[in-house]
C-alpha cells in the first residue's frame, strides 16, 4: 500500500515537473553520445544537448509561480514576487559562449578530416600512433625495426640526400 502511495507521489511530482525531466533525459543522452560515439560530430552534438539540459536547468530553477518581471514600476516597489533576471542572464553568455565552442570545434573537425580523412577517435588514435604523436604499442614495436625509405635506399654509397649544398652542420 505504501509502496503504491509512493508510486502515485512520484508519477505527480514527474508530471508536474515537466522541465527537470527534459533536462535529465537530455543531460543523459548528450552524456552518453560524449562517450559512446566515435565520431567527434556527434560527439560536438552530444556537448550541445548537455549543455542544453543545463541551461533548461537554470531557467527551470529560476521559476517563480506567480513571479513579476523584475521592472520596478515608477511607484516604488509593490511588495510582490518577482522573478529573479540573473539565471536568465547567465544562460544567454553561456549560449554565447556554447556557440562559440561549437564553431571552433566544428572549424577543428574540418581541419582533422583534410588531414586525416577521417573523424572517428578510434581510427585518429591508430593514425596518430602509427605517425609517432601519440605514444603506444605500435610506435615502439615500429622504431625496432628501422629500415632505410626508398628515397636513402636509392642513393649511391657516398651520397647523402642533402639537397641544399651544405655540409648538414646547420
């Protein structure tokens, strides 16, 4: 019986709070596409639904039933409630600053994918280390086992590749 009682209370307080559970489902899927996918876009996309569930969390918070705006009319204050501007405020700069992140990560996805030809974290990763940027297993197995490119192997005994006409003490 109590556990019914318990049940109902939790059904009424999720139908009246239509916001907080937005801004969970919202905070949990752009969580789990921040981890879950390889891809960096979705990963960008997954930033801005977080970033999202907690600006509905300020502005949900600031709510007040009954609330005035916060405009003192020329009479003076009237004693009533009033809405408080300051969540309001601070979501506006982080959506400024969210854009913001957003173009400049979406600006490094491009130059990622004209250097790599790709965007997925996993294959970046194996690029990186097969390139020496990122310490690893493959790195160290390569540096081993050197062997001369095809551009030192072509050359005569003497010769050194050395193409500007120095002597290579720079």
């Amino acid at each position: 019986m109590i556990a019914l009682a318990a049940a109902g209370g939790a059904a009424e307080i999720l139908a009246t709070r239509h916001a907080y559970v937005a801004f969970a489902l919202l905070l949990c899927i752009g969580l789990y596409m921040m981890i879950a996918n390889p891809n960096l876009v979705k990963k960008i996309i997954g930033l801005n639904l977080f970033q999202t569930a907690i600006f509905l969390l300020f502005i949900a918070s600031a709510y007040v039933d009954g609330g005035a705006i916060p405009i003192v009319p020329s009479g003076g204050p009237d004693g009533g409630l009033y809405v408080s501007p300051l969540p309001h405020v601070l979501v506006l700069t982080a959506i400024v600053v969210g854009v913001s992140l957003t173009a400049v990560a979406l600006a490094l996805c491009i130059r990622i994918y004209d250097e790599y030809g790709t965007l997925r974290t996993d294959t970046l990763r194996e690029l990186l280390r097969d390139e020496g940027s990122i310490p690893g297993s493959r790195a160290s197995s390569d540096a081993g086992s050197e062997t001369p490119s095809a551009s030192t192997a072509a050359l005569a005994p003497g010769e050194t590749g050395d193409t500007t006409g120095g002597d290579g003490d720079d």
